[in-house]
C-alpha cells in the first residue's frame, strides 16, 4: 500500500515538472521583424507568466542621433523609455495544451495593446498572435537561444 502511494506521488512530480518544462521552453531570445524594423526580444519567466521586453533594435537612433523612445505609450510614465527596453508582451500563461495566452502585447509603432496568443509553429518559429474581438495578425519570431 505505501509502495502505491509513494509511486503516485512520484508520478505526480513527475507530470508536474514535465508541465513546468513544457512552459518554460517559451523563454529565450528571438528575432523579430515588424515594420521594416528588426529587434530582439527576450522573453523570461515574470511573476506568475511570461513577459517579453525588448533588448535591441536596429533603429534605436533617430537621424539627428537622440534615441528613440517610446512616445505612444498610453501610460505617460512610460513614454520617456527607450525603444530597446519596452515590454512588448505581459502576463501570458501557458495552457497546458501549447499555447500561452490570457496576456497583452503591446505594440509600440502605434502605442496600442491588444490580445495574444503564442504558440511554437516549429521547434524554432514563435507564431505571435495579437487580436481585437476576432480581428488579429499574426507574426512569427525567430527562436535565437
């Protein structure tokens, strides 16, 4: 009787961790080209989900050599941050079934959120789908590392 529920109890962490494992494998540095404008982004384990934030993009310096910021942002606080610092995607969970979603993406060329969803289309493409209602575009980043 003891041997059953010490192999139950086993079995659980062990579906629990290969749970934690599959979240987990989301985060990492991807590629991402919106707009004409490449970037990198890193997502990472945040609180209770996952958040994107943006590490490099190729046009961080305006023509005059000031850097970008992000001056769309609704939230005025945070309008005087950089472009290579932005919260792209915040919140998202992973499902269970492969897709990690109940988040906001933020897309900073119009300074608006909208729904998404990601899911892996491969084992190294991000599929990035951000909607309103049922209306949405989906992107595909890059997975680097």
């Amino acid at each position: 009787m003891m041997k059953r529920i010490l192999c139950g109890i086993m079995l659980f962490v062990a579906c629990l961790g290969f749970a934690f494992a599959q979240a987990d494998r989301i985060a990492g540095e991807y590629q991402c080209v919106h707009d004409g404008v490449d970037s990198r982004i890193r997502i990472f384990r945040y609180e209770d989900g996952y958040r994107a934030q943006c590490t490099w993009v190729s046009n961080l310096r305006m023509e005059d050599g000031t850097l970008r910021r992000d001056f769309r942002n609704p939230d005025p606080a945070k309008r005087n941050v950089t472009n290579d610092k932005v919260v792209i995607i915040d919140k998202v969970k992973y499902d269970g079934k492969g897709a990690w979603n109940d988040g906001k993406i933020y897309d900073p060329t119009r300074g608006k959120y909208f729904t998404v969803t990601l899911s892996f289309k491969d084992e190294k493409t991000l599929a990035v789908r951000g909607s309103v209602a049922f209306i949405g575009k989906t992107v595909y980043w890059k997975k680097l590392k």
